[in-house]
C-alpha cells in the first residue's frame, strides 16, 4: 500500500471529479496532503472514484452540478466531514452540442451555461458563506482555450467559458484580500469529455501543438495544485493557460 502524505490541514471541494480533469485534480491535492470532497452524476463512477483516491481523505457526494440543493449538500457534507472548505475546484462542465451556432438551441444554450457558469457561481457563494469569508482560502475555476478565441463548432460551450474567464475576474475582485480566485484555460486533454476532438486521430490533432501531444489530466492537476499552494499567493484574477503552446500558432486552427 502507497504511504499517505502527511495530512497539509486543508480541505478542498472539486466538482465534476469522477473522472477526467477533476479526477486529475483530486490526485494533485491528495498527493500533497490535502483532503477533498469529490462530486459527480453518476454515483456508481464517483464511488469507484473514492474507492480508488483512498475512502480515508475522499468523500464523494452524487448530484448535478446545477442543482441548488447539490450545491448545499456538498458543502455541508464537507464541512461535516472535515470541518472546513479551503479550496474550491469548479471542473465539472458540459458540452452537449456540436455545430454552427446560428442553429444552436436555445434550451440546450441555457443548460451549457447553467452547468458551466451558474454552479460555478452557486459553489462559489457557499464555499464563501461556509469557510472562505472569515478564513480565507482560493477557488480555481476550469475555463478552456475555447473561452478565448472563436470556437467554430463549439461555440455555446465557449461562450460559456468566456463567462466563466470573467466570472473569476469578478470573484476575484469581490472575494479579496482573503481569496483567491483563478482560473485554468486548458486546450485538448486526453478524457472521455473530449474523445470526440481526438479519437482516431491523436496524433494528427497533436501534431499542432508545439510540444507535439495532448494534454493529460495531471497537466491540469499540477497548474490546481499550484493555483492553490502558497507558491502563488500574489496570484488573482488571472487565468492560466495550459495548451501544450498551440496558441503559439495562432488558435485552435
């Protein structure tokens, strides 16, 4: 058996972390000691997910993201579990569309920004009320490249990550001097969520980027880990992009 880290003191919540970006994520706190309440929809997965993060520092607490009562639930559970919400992670995403946005729905335009926007800003306010206003703490929110330049054929979940970029720059400036709010704009990552950029086709769709592959989910952890740590302190507002250089070639083209 792996030997535990020496407990950090800090606890963190990450959404949408069964799998994936999150999963990742979960992994990089828990390497440095760190305890975390993970959240995800499907209850079967996030368990295996405990399970495999190690019951003795994760919770896992089902539910979608959007959801008022989910949002309160995870909160409560944390702070029930282990007294305090240092750390925010909002990863859990979605992108149920793919084609031109002049035929978008309008319906499933409002579910990508209720999942992708409003539960950011709902997890927010809680963590806040909970923990982070009379004891500080950082909240890292996963944008994408997608939120910074024109996303043919993705264009709701873009807009969405767009609001998002400006929703941390808001937090940031509300929720200071005791928190710190940042986000992660990552290009294509390797995961389930983003199969459909890649599958196939790796190493043409890699061939693009300078560093010449896919990003991974422990890319991502390590730039949370790092949003999160003291190493970063004189760190706000601003959004840290995690592309393997691709926008070195002038987008996502």
């Amino acid at each position: 058996m792996t030997e535990l880290p020496a407990l950090s003191g800090k606890v963190a919540v990450v959404t949408g972390a069964s799998r994936g970006i999150g999963y990742g994520i979960a992994e990089a706190l828990l390497a440095r000691g760190d305890r975390v309440a993970i959240t995800g929809r499907n209850e079967d997965a996030l368990k295996e997910a405990v399970e495999n993060l190690g019951s003795e520092r994760v919770i896992g607490i089902a539910g979608k993201a959007h959801d008022l009562a989910h949002q309160s639930e995870v909160v409560d559970r944390a702070m029930e579990a282990f007294g305090r919400v240092d750390y925010l992670v909002n990863n859990a995403g979605t992108n149920p569309v793919f084609g031109p946005i002049a035929d978008v729905d309008l319906d499933v335009a409002r579910k990508v920004f209720e999942t992708n926007v409003v539960s950011a800003l709902g997890f927010a306010q809680k963590t806040w009320h909970a923990w982070q206003k009379d004891n500080g703490g950082a909240i890292v929110n996963i944008a994408s490249v997608a939120g910074l330049s024109a996303s043919p054929f993705i264009g709701a979940y873009g807009i969405s990550k767009a609001a998002m970029i400006n929703l941390t720059q808001q937090l940031a400036h509300e929720f200071a001097p005791g928190v710190r709010v940042n986000a992660i704009a990552p290009a294509v990552v390797k995961t389930k969520f983003a199969q459909a950029l890649y599958e196939g086709r790796e190493a043409e769709a890699a061939a693009g980027y300078p560093l010449k592959r896919l990003g991974v989910p422990s890319d991502i952890g390590g730039a949370a880990a790092f949003l999160t740590s003291e190493q970063s302190d004189w760190i706000t507002g601003q959004t840290l992009v995690v592309d393997g250089g691709i926008f070195l070639n002038a987008g996502m083209a």
